[in-house]
C-alpha cells in the first residue's frame, strides 16, 4: 500500500487471504517518497515467489502503475478514497499505457482484489480453486437464507 494509511481498507484483503491460507506480505511502499524499495520490491516479486501484487495507493495513485512497469508478475490496483472521492486514484490506475496493464478493482474494493487475486493463483492450484468454490458457495448461501428470512416479513401489500 502506498501509505499506512490505506490499512483500513486493505484490511480486508488481508482478512480474505489469511482465512484462505495464501501466505501474503503487507507492505508501506510509496512511489514517490520511497521509490528505490519499490523498485528493489517489484524487480524482486517473481524471485521471491509472489504471484499476484495487490498495490493499493489513493490520490495520484502510482503505485500500482509503477510496480506494473518493473515486473511481469500480475499487479492487481486498488484506488483508494483519499481525495475526490477517490475519481482520481481510480483514474490514475485504470488509465495505464499500452503494455503496463494494471486490474483495477473498485474503489476501496481491496476484498475483491484479493479474491481476483486468489482466482489467478487458483489456475494452477486446485487446493485453491477448491477454497474458491467454498467460498462463493457460501455467497450464496448467505443469500438463499437472506430470502428466507425475507420471506417471512409480512406487509400488507408484500406479494410473497
């Protein structure tokens, strides 16, 4: 993340990918106040046995880009709400030039980053396609008992 300050929200995909068990790193990398960890970071993923980047960062929000552009490891962006009710990170991260592709989730969306990035690593790992299916299994569980519980709401104009 660019900033300790994105913890809040990457809390979320670090919650999703510790109750899948994919190991993971949390790090503070700024693209523009610590460039050179960046670069020894992202040079360095693919050697380190990383297989997907989740880089978060809110305002000019490079840091994703830049990763991007140093390696051939996917980098999946999340635009953080820092200003502008985070239009501008947002921008700043889908808008990548030809060759640099960066996945852009929603803003703050850092739980679909991590299942996005869970769904990468499951191409080649069936213990994790198996954990994949568990858990949208379980999406729609919730939803089936939400429907249940729907159902029994009475309204004197409610037609089920």
């Amino acid at each position: 993340m660019g900033s300790t300050s994105d913890l809040p929200v990457m809390e979320k995909a670090a919650q999703f990918l510790n109750e899948m068990e994919i190991p993971f790193e949390m790090n503070a990398l700024s693209a523009h106040r610590t460039p050179a960890e960046v670069e020894t970071f992202a040079k360095g993923a693919k050697e380190k046995g990383i297989k997907v980047i989740i880089a978060a960062a809110g305002m000019a929000a490079h840091l994703p880009g830049v990763i991007a552009s140093m390696t051939t490891v996917p980098v999946i962006g999340v635009p953080i709400n820092a200003s502008l009710d985070g239009l501008d990170a947002l921008l700043a991260i889908v808008q990548m030039p030809p060759g640099i592709p960066v996945a852009t989730v929603g803003i703050n969306g850092a739980l679909n980053a991590a299942i996005l990035a869970l769904q990468m690593i499951a191409t080649g790992d069936d213990s994790a396609q198996e954990k994949l299916k568990e858990y949208k299994e379980s999406l729609k569980n919730k939803i089936t008992k939400a429907n249940r519980e729907l159902a029994s709401l009475t309204y004197k104009y409610k037609t089920n």
